[in-house]
C-alpha cells in the first residue's frame, strides 16, 4: 500500500505548490494529487514537476466530458514528457446537472462516451508516437485529422497511466476493462470495496481478458485522530458533517444501501433540499462514523489504516490536508506504517 497526499481541495495551489511539492516528496509520499474544483487541475503539476524528481503527479480528478480527448490528449502529453513520466492522468464524469449546467456541456450514457473517450485518447497518443494516420471512429468521438504542424511528435514515456474516478458499478467495471487505476469516492468502506467495487472491478477486467491487478485501487479515507482529545473532537465533528454531505447525495446512496443506511440517505437528502445543513449531523450515527472513518491515536493511525483497506486499496490519501511544516514527524511515521 502507497500513502498519496491530496492537494487541498479550498486552497488555490498555484502560489503555494512549489513548497508543497518539495515538502511532500520530502516526507516521502508516493503521489501528488490535484482535484478539479475552484482551480485547474493541471497547472499546479507543472510546478510540481520542476519541485521534485520521484513523486508521482496526478489528476484526482480532472472533469473529462467538458474538454475534447484532443485538448485532454495534448495536455497529458506534455505533462508526461515534462514530468518524465510521472504524470498520472485521473479522470472523471462529473454528474449530469454540473455537466449541463455549469459547463454547458453534453451529458449522455456517461460509461459508455467514457469508454469512447479513453479510446480516443490512446488512439491520438498512438498517431503521435508512431506517425501512423489518425483514424478514430466512436460513438461518441471522432477524430480523423493529425497534420505534422499539430503534431507533438513521441516522448520517452508514451504510456501515459489513466484513473478513472467512480462510485457505482458501471464506471468500476469501465476501469477493470481498460484502465490502469480506479479512483473510490472518499464515501467508502471496507465493506462496499470488497462487495461491490473489486468484483466489478474485476468482472469487467475478465470481459477484457485482463488481470484485475493491472487496475490499481487508489482512495482517501476520513480519518479522527489528534495530539489531544480537543483536536480529536473537531475531527469527529468535521468528519460527521462530510459524511453527511456526501451521504445526501444521490449518487453516493449504493454506498449507504450496501450497509441498510438507504433511509438514511433519502433524510439527508430532504434536508440537503431545504438548506437544513446543520441538522444533517445529526442523523449521522456512531455506528456510521465507525464504518465511514477509521478513528486511532496518531502513533497507531498508520496501522489501523493498514488493518483495514490492506488488500483492498493499492495507494491510500487521508482525507486531512498536509501543510508543509507542520507535523511533520506524524506524516513520516504515517509513511513509514503504511508503506512498511
């Protein structure tokens, strides 16, 4: 198992990700990670490129259906190169009403334009390594012209790794078929990897003839620790209130119905629907913190991590931020644990 860290998802990277991917590398995590939500997930990346020379460099997520697999294609390539072959291309679908509301973009059979996106972008990478003629024909993706005037031409790390992002069955099943890494929702439990997501995972590497290993599992998991027991009871506290966001949502609820919390989600999300944010809490129960949250001492969260998703996830983020100098004794001890 590989500890990753995250780029914090309310911070703008940009004036910061020189320090922070110095400081994260120093420490010796495994992966950089930046999400797609205030800010670009790619700019950052080049920064952190120049920062470091072992860490791997990833989207978790970039939002895919919004961008064309040529503009995608062109920007994972350039990071590959640049990065000399660190950069990990982590994709997401996005859910319909930010897809056609907020991007103005087209939303329709989300696994299915997946697959065809993912094709098309191998495809273009092929045509750019090989000069053989670009000639792509999906469903949903078409891309027939490449011109030595647009060409980027080939890198020495052409194999570029794509994640795919996902909570229910479909996308996991996509991923098994022709991803290298599959990206769990941080709503997850020991529980719902084991039952839902790996079979699928695999049953879709099976229709594909290949080995499920070759899609890794990558996740965050919530976490309740602390040097004392008031930094521990914020925790609790911030921890109980993303559970209960993320379990209003409707297409997080197959997490809740592997473990009869079906009911649950539905209050959750009633509330969610009349702006009822701080009662939402309160429906979140001790049993449910315990499932969602893995709670130790500093000196044991490592191996209570380990206890819990070893054979279940490949690389590990805690869904905490990291801030370059601060506590840097509990995140080596952290790598060393988990990493052992």
């Amino acid at each position: 198992m590989l500890l990753d860290v995250t780029v914090p998802v309310d911070a703008n990277p940009l004036p910061t990700m020189a320090e922070f991917a110095r400081a994260a590398e120093a420490i010796g995590f495994a992966a950089i990670w930046t999400p797609e939500t205030g800010h670009n997930p790619f700019l950052p990346l080049v920064t952190a490129a120049e920062q470091t020379n072992r860490v791997a460099l990833g989207t978790a997520v970039a939002i895919a259906f919004p961008r064309s697999p040529m503009v995608t294609a062109q920007i994972a390539w350039d990071l590959a190169a640049y990065s000399e072959g660190r950069f990990i291309l982590g994709l997401g679908t996005q859910v319909k009403a930010h897809i056609e509301r907020r991007f103005s973009s087209t939303w329709d059979a989300p696994v299915a334009r997946m697959r065809d996106y993912i094709g098309a972008l191998r495809a273009i990478w092929q045509s750019w390594q090989t000069g053989a003629r670009l000639n792509y024909r999906g469903s949903h993706y078409q891309h027939t012209l490449m011109t030595p005037f647009f060409s980027p031409g080939p890198i020495v790390h052409p194999d570029i790794p794509i994640y795919l992002a996902g909570v229910n069955s479909g996308l996991a099943q996509l991923a098994g078929e022709c991803c290298d890494g599959f990206h769990a929702h941080p709503l997850n439990s020991a529980r719902y990897l084991s039952e839902v997501l790996r079979p699928q995972i695999a049953a879709g590497a099976a229709q594909a003839g290949r080995d499920p290993s070759a899609c890794a599992i990558a996740g965050s998991t919530f976490v309740i620790s602390g040097p004392d027991q008031a930094t521990t009871e914020r925790m609790r506290a911030f921890v109980t209130q993303q559970i209960a966001f993320y379990s209003s949502t409707p297409s997080y609820r197959p997490v809740l119905e592997c473990h009869g919390w079906a009911e649950i989600g539905e209050q959750l999300s009633q509330l969610a629907a009349q702006q009822r944010w701080s009662e939402m809490g309160g429906l979140i129960s001790p049993e449910m913190i315990q499932t969602f949250a893995i709670e130790a001492p500093p000196e044991r969260l490592g191996s209570a991590i380990r206890e819990r998703f070893d054979g279940l996830i490949d690389r590990i983020a805690l869904y905490m931020p990291f801030v370059p100098g601060q506590h840097s004794d509990f995140w080596r001890l952290l790598v060393q644990q988990i990493q052992a």
